[in-house]
C-alpha cells in the first residue's frame, strides 16, 4: 500500500484515462508480479542478483522505457477536453495493460525484492519450495490488485471531474509525463547493492 512506481502510475493512468484504463494498468502490474513470482519460484531472479551485467541491462532497458513514456506524454499535444475512458482518450486499456507489465518486468528492483523477501517465509521442511513461492507471490499479486484496483476507480472519478475543466487536461497530461520520467530516471539511478 506504499506509494511506489505501481501506485503512481495506476493514478497517473486513472487520472488521464479513466478507471477502466487504470483497472488495465493494475492488470498489466499483477502480470509483472506473476511472472516475478515464477522467476524467484524457479530461480531465474538469483541471476540479477548475482550478475550485475545483467541487472545493469533490465535496469537500463526498463529506465529507457519510462523515460520515453514520459517524454511522449509531455510532448502529447491536447488539442480539446476528452473525458477519461472515451474514444478520444489517447491511452487504451490494451496498451496501458502492456505498458504497465512491460514497466514491472524491466524493473530489476522488483525482482530483487522478490528475491530478498519471499525467501523468509519459505520453510523446505514444510513441503515444495516452489509451491510455497508460488502461494507467497499470489498472495502479494492479490493485496496489491485489490489496492491499485480501489486507487484506478478512484483516481478515475476525480479524472471525470478534472476533464470539466479545460486547463486540468493539460496538467494531467503534463504531471503523468513527469511521473513516468521521473520513474525512469529513478531507475535509472538504482544501484543493485541498495534494493
């Protein structure tokens, strides 16, 4: 329930596109947490723990990614006032699903804490190692999607309201791009040895 990336972008999203855009990016994130859980559960998360060649890379490629979403929504020119989920509205809930799953699988970060944390509750005596990963992360998957999925709804009703008034269409866009660069160069700035 921390504000983190997720949280900013799930009201980022709702805000600009609408709730139905916002439940898709918490859709895209609870795939990412899928897949991360399967990478630790099998493995595969140990070796961004112990390359930093390839930790350097998801990092990069997912701090390149977030920066170039940024950069698209504040070039993004608003020419009238689209109400949030409409046909005019410039994110759909396709891509935003994408976006938003894309931005969790490049965040070396988040698999590190997959890594770092699950491991504390595993007990090998108590049965298959992977079963109890697997149980941990669709724990985690499902608090989190129940949490980002009240922000979208919410966040989408105060885009209604702000796509009313004219100059918030504007801000919205401008604050999303902003979010998303910042993210990036967040990112960008990680190093392995702080997750």
């Amino acid at each position: 329930m921390a504000p983190g990336p997720d949280f900013a972008m799930v009201v980022a999203r709702s805000v600009t596109g609408g709730w139905r855009v916002g439940l898709a990016t918490t859709f895209g994130f609870s795939a990412g947490v899928f897949a991360h859980t399967l990478f630790a559960a099998f493995g595969l998360n140990a070796l961004l723990l112990t390359s930093a060649l390839a930790f350097d890379i998801v990092k990069w490629v997912g701090a390149a990614y977030l920066i170039f979403l940024g950069v698209k929504a504040l070039l993004e020119r608003t020419p009238h006032v689209t109400l949030p989920g409409s046909a005019a509205s410039n994110v759909t809930q396709r891509s935003a699903f994408w976006q938003a799953a894309l931005t969790d699988l490049l965040n070396p970060k988040v698999a590190l804490f997959f890594l770092a944390f699950l491991p504390q509750f595993i007990h090998p005596e108590r049965g298959p190692v992977v079963a109890q990963f697997l149980v941990l992360g669709v724990l985690f998957l499902l608090v989190g999607l129940v949490w980002d999925a009240f922000l979208a709804v919410l966040a989408g009703r105060v885009g209604v309201w702000a796509a009313r008034h004219p100059w918030l269409v504007v801000v919205q866009n401008r604050v999303s791009g902003v979010v998303m660069l910042a993210l990036g160069i967040r990112l960008a700035l990680s190093r392995r040895d702080a997750v």
